[in-house]
C-alpha cells in the first residue's frame, strides 16, 4: 500500500499541462476518461492492499506458532551426536546416566 501512495501524485504530475497543451483535440476528452479510470483503479488497489494486511499478519503469527512447535519437536528428540556425547560424558563420571537420551 505503501508503494502506491505517490502513484496519484505521479499522474497528476504526467498529466500537468497536457489539456492547456492540446487545445481542443477530441483525444483529451479520451484521456480524461482514461485517467479517471486509472484513478478509480488505483484507489481500489490501495483498499485492496489495505484489507489484505491484517490476514497477512495473522497468517504471519500462525507461522510463526507454527515453526515454533516444530523446533520444540525436533528439540526433544536427541540425535545420534548427541546421544553419544552424553554417553561418554556418563562414562567419564562414573555415573550411569541414559547416554543424553530423552
């Protein structure tokens, strides 16, 4: 929505003088209505933009809930490094330990 913001300014600006440049020439007419289309357009694209933030929030906030949950799985599970660490660290101390399995 951002990037469209100055996108009205723009026409104005492409179309400043154009009218008092062309004199009567039918095709002005055309380009007035053009423009108004364009205008309405742009207007849509920006409310369109608009509604789509708060869905592409959430939408964000669930991923992320998502990957979280994920990590936290894959967290609990130990691997064969770490699996074999804890048993030689419980080696080491004498201890009996479950060789870092969880």
């Amino acid at each position: 929505m951002t990037l469209l913001g100055p996108v009205r300014a723009d026409l104005d600006a492409a179309h400043r003088g154009v009218v008092a440049g062309g004199g009567a020439l039918s095709a002005l007419a055309e380009l007035g209505v053009v423009r108004a289309s364009w205008e309405r357009r742009i207007d849509q694209a920006r409310g369109e933009c608009g509604s789509l933030a708060g869905n592409l929030r959430e939408a964000v906030r669930v991923q992320s809930r998502s990957n979280e949950a994920v990590k936290s799985g894959f967290d609990a599970v130990g691997t064969p490094a770490a699996v074999s660490a804890g048993m030689a660290a419980a080696a080491a101390s004498g201890t009996p330990g479950d060789g870092g399995v969880r």
